[in-house]
C-alpha cells in the first residue's frame, strides 16, 4: 500500500471526523494527526487484521480501529469492515489499539455496547491492547468481548 498519501489533521479535526457518520468499509482513507509542527511525515507500515468479540468477527457496521504510538505522535485510524477486516497504514513502532465507534451507512451512529465491545477497548488510557507495527509484519487479532 505504498504511496498513499496521508493526510494531517489536528486533534479536533480527528473528533470531529470520527462523529461523522463514514459507511464501514468505504472509508479508505488512514487519517494520520501529529501533535506539533515540522512537516516530517510519521514513518508508517502496511497492517492488516481482524476484530473479534468472543472469538467471532466483529460484526457491526461503524467502527474503526486506531493506532496510537507511545509518544502519541501521529494515530491512524482504519475503517472495520465486513467480517471484523482492517487493513491500511499505520505509525510504525508500538501502538496502543483501541477500537471506536466512527458512524454508520445509515448516519447513525455506532454503540459500543450493542456490539459486545467493552469500554475499557475503547480508550488509550485503559486498552491492554497493542501492537508492534512492523514493514512485512502479520496480520493482527485483536479480541475486544467477554
């Protein structure tokens, strides 16, 4: 997936987008926001993976996945699709992942409980998830039930 252009946008610009409701799987852009000036680019790797809830694919529209690294520099957030799939660009390095609710196809937006996602997946501050994100790294399974 090389050569995909990344878009910067401020932490507002990230809330704003994630309240919009974004049809799950049409979203293809990774949505990358830095937290100061300069204009270095965040070095980023191709992931891709799956979503579980109790061992089954997520299977609810309207969610994302983000990537935020330990210095809170640069988070990509991907679309989940059909079958609970992600794939797209990430920063590179450790990340915490936290699954969100980014909207539906019908403008609704998505609740985190309905879909059997616990809140503590929700949050950097409280996700036990992460994920050494790597060029050439394997695919990732990130539980969020019961």
């Amino acid at each position: 997936m090389g050569g995909n252009p990344l878009s910067l946008v401020s932490e507002s610009t990230m809330q704003a987008l994630r309240s919009v409701a974004v049809p799950s799987g049409i979203l293809s852009v990774v949505l990358l926001c830095g937290c100061g000036g300069g204009g270095s680019a965040v070095p980023t790797a191709s992931v891709s993976g799956t979503v579980t809830v109790k061992g089954e694919p997520l299977a609810a529209e309207g969610y994302g996945i983000t990537f935020t690294p330990e210095d809170g520099v640069g988070t990509a957030t991907l679309p989940v699709g059909e079958g609970g799939k992600f794939s797209g660009d990430a920063p590179a390095g450790k990340c915490k992942v936290t699954v969100i609710a980014v909207g539906t196809a019908d403008g609704g937006h998505a609740a985190t409980d309905t879909a059997g996602i616990l809140e503590v997946y929700t949050a950097d501050e409280t996700t036990p998830l992460t994920a050494d994100v790597k060029k050439d790294g394997a695919p990732f399974t990130f539980e969020v039930g019961e």
